[in-house]
C-alpha cells in the first residue's frame, strides 16, 4: 500500500505542466462534443487460480493505448499517444497499473465466494474522465450486465443489481484511501492527461472523411414485403445519423444496426426499413454526417434501376445505329462509284470481277473498322458510368 500510495502521489503532484487546466478550459471551449478518455478492462475467472485481464485507452472513439499483459506494460498506439506526460510520469503510471492488475485479480480470486461469484464469471471496468460535468466516471459490469459504479464518494449498487452487487459496494465503501485514490486519479490526473492528448493529437482528431452510401434488397420477411438496406461506410468521426424518408417525413420503422469498426479506422452502419413491395416507390436513404457540411447525402430506392435502365436504352439506340451504319456502307459499296477514294493495290492480271469483290470488301473491312471503334468508345463510357 505504501508504494501504491507513493506512485499515486508522483502522478497527482509531479510539480510540473501547470497549464494543463486552462489547457483542458480551452479545448472544452472549441471542442464540437465533449470527448473523454477512457480505460477499459475486461477480466475473466476461468476458476480460483486462473484469470485473465485485458486493458486499453480510448480518447473518445478512438483507441490510443493498450496493456500488454506478458509484459507488463502500456502500448502507446499513436505517436501522440504519450499526451505531454513526462517519461518518469508515464513510468509511475505503468507501475500503478501493474499493482493493479495483480492485486485486482488476487482480491477477487479471494473474495469470489464471500460474494458468491459463479465461476466462470467476467467482469468489466469502464473508467475515466470526460470534458463536461459529471467529469469522473467508473462503471462495474458482472456478467455483461450493469452491476455497481462510483457515485461522487460512494458506490453504489446499479438498479436491477440485487443483494449481490450491494454486499459489494457495502464492502467496497470501508475502504476509504482506495476510494480518494481513485477521485483523484479520474479528477486531477485524467483530464490532464486528456488535456495533453488532444493538444498532441489535434490534427488526427479532426480528421473528417465522407461517407459513401449504397442501397440493397434485404431477405424478405414474409411475402410480399420487401426489405430495404442502406448501407454508409467509410465515415469518420464515427457519429452519424441515418434514416429511411419518404420526402420529408422520417420512417418510424427505421432499423438501425451497430455502428462497427473498418480496417482504416472509419466507420460502418446499415439501416433496414421492411415495407409491403408496393410501398417502396418514393422512399429514400438519408445520411447526416459532419464531414459533410450540411449537405445531407440523399439516395432514392430505385434510382439505380433507373439509371440500369438508360444505360441499356443508350446500348440499344447504339446497336441500331450501327446496324444502320453497316446497311449504309453496304449500299454504298454496290451503288456508288468510288474511285476518288486511296484504291488498294491488287494483284496484277486480276479480271474485273475479282477488282468488284476486293473493292466490297475493303468497303466491308471500313465498315467493321468504324463498328469496333464505336463499340470501343461506348464501352469505355459505359465502365465509366459503373
């Protein structure tokens, strides 16, 4: 306990960055929302001598830390990532949280049937600081379910919770230090250390990347219904807002699904309508997103068959006019004197009728010439329309 207490006073009074709060007021001041860093732990207790935890940092919606748990040490996963903390700050607060881990995992090893604790069981810690009031956050989840949290100076149970979770906090709640510990942690250390990452991430953090929309049949629910799915990718930050309309009114039965992680940091999101097959003329997918600026990304139902559609009357209309074109030289050929054109070069002692019949197909060989021009350039258009 008293290294913990010596580690805990080197990182609250490291008698250094005094700007940090009016650091922290400012970026409150510009910031669109408010952002927070937060750290994570899941535990699992396989039975009473096995358990395992992980770890990670995340500064809003993005990961900027995690706990290499062979190791024993913070991976820092931006090259900003150390904020404006010294190097003997960043020291004393890895070895806070290897004491941590290990005493975390000891202390419920050895209280787990006290608390009657099922194994296997899980537990899951959110923890941190965010940039408007309340400022301090620590929620406990057991089970995947909401079990207990630090309100102010006590914990207390979360609603639902039972006796369980309240033979808990009652236990929890003797332990004064550890309480003011972990107030001063979130309360002072945390925002700056969140003041320092966004000065040092501003750029990345700002970063905005459109969206890109599409639309899809779903697998119908029943017959004569049909499923309609907007799918938005690629988008950054991750807050977005989406919604099946019909002109201005929003659909009610709007289905939206989780906003899920892509391999470049963007984001990802589907929403479904199920409407009867006669119902989906005039509906439309609508996308608002920061990145772009107030112009909502709008796509119709339909609006892609419609546009199939010109490109094969485009494709017909071409075809024609080379069936046209070929007839045209054809006629051509036979009925119109065509000498005033380059002659091609035919073989001496040749009689009048071979000379007719090279002439027609030169005049064939032009035509087919012009035809595969044509087609080339028009299905070079057409992949571009793709």
């Amino acid at each position: 306990m008293l290294l913990l207490l010596l580690l805990f006073e080197g990182l609250c009074c490291p008698g250094e960055n005094t700007a940090a709060p009016q650091a922290l007021q400012s970026y409150r001041l510009a910031a669109e929302e408010p952002l927070a860093f937060r750290m994570l732990q899941t535990s699992s207790f396989a039975n009473h001598s096995w358990a395992h935890s992980e770890g990670s940092g995340w500064l809003g919606d993005l990961q900027t830390h995690g706990w290499d748990t062979v190791l024993g040490t913070i991976r820092f996963l931006k090259p900003w990532s150390h904020g404006n903390f010294s190097q003997q700050e960043l020291k004393n607060l890895q070895s806070l949280l290897q004491l941590y881990f290990h005493g975390f995992i000891r202390i419920v090893q050895a209280y787990a049937g006290h608390f009657q604790f099922e194994y296997p069981f899980e537990i899951q810690i959110s923890a941190g600081c965010r940039m408007n009031a309340p400022q301090i956050f620590l929620n406990v989840a057991y089970q995947g379910l909401d079990f207990l949290s630090l309100q102010g100076i006590s914990w207390e149970p979360s609603p639902g919770a039972g006796i369980q979770a309240q033979n808990v906090c009652k236990e929890l709640n003797h332990y004064l230090d550890f309480k003011e510990i972990l107030q001063s942690l979130l309360g002072h250390t945390c925002p700056r250390f969140l003041a320092g990452l966004m000065e040092a991430g501003e750029s990345e953090l700002k970063r905005k990347v459109k969206p890109e929309a599409w639309l899809s049949r779903g697998p119908s629910t029943r017959p004569g219904r049909l499923l309609l799915v907007c799918h938005v990718s690629g988008f950054y930050p991750k807050s977005v807002w989406v919604m099946w309309m019909r002109g201005e009114q929003e659909q009610r039965g709007t289905q939206r699904g989780d906003v899920l992680p892509n391999a470049d940091e963007t984001w990802y999101l589907q929403a479904t309508l199920d409407v009867a097959t006669g119902e989906a003329a005039g509906l439309s997918c609508r996308v608002k997103h920061s990145s772009l600026e107030g112009h909502d990304l709008i796509i119709h139902w339909g609006g892609y068959s419609i546009f199939l559609i010109l490109i094969y009357l485009t494709v017909i209309v071409t075809l024609v006019t080379l069936v046209v074109l070929d007839l045209w030289f054809k006629k051509q050929s036979s009925n119109k004197n065509i000498s005033h054109l380059p002659s091609p070069v035919f073989p001496m002692g040749a009689n009048s009728q071979d000379t007719k019949n090279s002439r027609h197909q030169f005049c064939l060989a032009q035509g087919l010439w012009i035809k595969n021009r044509l087609l080339e350039k028009w299905k070079t258009r057409i992949n571009q329309l793709w």
